[in-house]
C-alpha cells in the first residue's frame, strides 16, 4: 500500500461492496486508470461483481496483484514476484505508457435473482472444507492442516469431522442441454476459466482450449474420495481419463440443482436457496493487466 501511495495511486481497503463501488465508480471516470486488486479469497470476485453489476466493467482495468484465489490467476497470465513487485512493474507500465491488457471473458453464476462473477466455480465437498476452513480463519498453516486431515479422512475414515465433511452432494446437474442423471451423487462439480488450480493442479482436458474458446473447463465426478486421493498425483498433471465415473471436457451452459448450503465462485462463499437452480455460462469480458 506504501508502495501505492509513493506513486500517487488511490488506496481503498475494504470488504464492502458499497464502498468498492465508491471507488469504481471514481476510477471508472479517470479515463487511462486502473485497479489493482490485493486481498485473500474472494476479494477479486466481489470487485469484478460490484463492478458489472453497476455496469462499470467495460471502462476498467484490473491488474490481480496477488493473494488466495488470485495466485491461480496470476499464475495463467504469466506474473511471477511477489504483490509488491508485480505492483512495481504495473505502476512502471503505466507511467510510462506501456501498460498491456487482455481481454478475458468471466464465468457469470446466476442464483435466486443474483448474479456473480468470477473464474471459478466449485460445489460440493470441497466447499464445505472450504467452509469450515473458512469459519476457524484462513492461515497458510490452516488451509495445509484442512487439506490433509481431510485426505486421511477420504484414505482411512479418521479423523471423523472430517470425514462427515466429505460425503457427495446430492444434485441435478444439465451440461449444455444433456442431463448428467449418472453425476446425482457427486464429489467434484467445477467449472473454471482457466485451466489451473491451487498448487499448480492443472487436471483439465484438454489443456489446449483457452477462455477465448467460448467455454470453460468442467469436471464431474462421483469417485469416492479415497479414489480421489489416489488419483492426486494424475489429477496435478491433467492425466484422469474421462469414465463414466469422470467427465472433464469443455461447456458453455452448466445448470446445478442441489441441496448444498453453499457454492463458491473463486473462494468466496455464496449461499444456496434449496431447490433453486444454479446456472453458470460465460458472461462479459474484463481487460486484465498482463506482464
């Protein structure tokens, strides 16, 4: 932030999405300016929302400068550094005129009248880990400790919470028009932009298709958990096959119907009204600052 100020940029340190849209709406009528975006989980959703839901977007653009969910982002467009140094390299570009940008379409989740956007969307068990890492504070140390006592839960049962936490979501999921009645007990629904994960997973196939496409990755499943954990070293290289049991290609139209209390849209939380469809496509693009 220091670094920020030093260069005469704006600072605006917050959760709320009134007060994002203050300063949106200030930057968006500085012409050449742009936004860069720090903060944990979430933090880059709930600008991208704010900002198109208050038709902004097309006269923004947004530099990710790192944190949470941001990490994968920054990873596919080429960043390397750490926050302060890739805020160096976009406040140089900019003075100087040479600032470079990308068009990159969102993914827009539609849930009981609401619209979010984002590039990755997740429900199931790995949301409510999600949740409950959520709820006890998010630390490196806590993310590392949920993500093993929850594979060692998916490997031998123990330790119980955890393995309560686990257990497929019951659904109705439709992939561009088909229904998929052989996903009705799932352990992975996503849908990404990209097609990376945390810790540089990239499980998608193929590896090719880019957000340009007109579609984003998807993976089904109704693997157990401890074939799931298994599979983790295949999963991090994009080498699962697809079965009847794992369906991992390209969508437009991703409709969910289930009885989850929460889905996520890059790492932040979102409620879910029981009953009502969730509906994920592509929506509009936003221009990100690339290196």
């Amino acid at each position: 932030m220091r670094l920020a100020q030093k260069h005469g940029c704006e600072c605006c340190t917050t959760g709320s999405e009134y007060r994002i849209a203050e300063a949106l709406t200030g930057l968006a009528g500085n012409g050449d300016g742009f936004a860069g975006i720090l903060g944990g989980d979430g933090s880059i959703q709930q600008y991208l929302t704010a900002a198109l839901r208050r038709n902004l977007a097309a006269e923004l653009t947004v530099a990710p400068l790192g944190g949470g969910t941001m990490e994968q982002l920054l990873n596919w467009l080429g960043w390397k550094g750490t926050p302060p140094q890739i805020a160096s390299q976009v406040i140089q570009a900019h003075q100087w005129g040479k600032l470079r940008t990308r068009e990159v379409p969102l993914l827009q989740v539609e849930h009981d009248g609401k619209v979010h956007y984002g590039f990755m969307f997740l429900v199931g068990p790995l949301v409510r880990l999600l949740n409950k890492y959520d709820r006890e504070g998010r630390s490196v140390w806590r993310a590392c400790a949920t993500a093993g006592w929850s594979s060692l839960a998916a490997l031998t049962g123990w330790p119980r919470r955890y393995q309560r936490l686990i257990h497929p979501a019951q659904t109705e999921i439709t992939l561009d028009g088909h229904p998929r009645d052989n996903f009705k007990s799932p352990t992975i629904v996503i849908a990404s932009m990209f097609d990376r994960m945390v810790f540089r997973f990239r499980p998608f196939l193929p590896a090719g298709d880019s957000p340009e496409s007109g579609k984003f990755f998807t993976i089904l499943s109704d693997l157990s958990p401890f074939e799931i954990v298994a599979r983790i070293p295949l999963f991090h290289q994009g080498r699962v096959p697809e079965s009847l049991h794992l369906l991992n290609h390209p969508g437009s139209r991703l409709t969910v119907k289930t009885a989850e209390k929460f889905c996520t849209v890059d790492g932040e939380l979102i409620p879910i009204k029981p009953g009502e469809p969730i509906t994920i496509t592509i929506g509009p693009t936003v221009k990100l600052v690339v290196p």
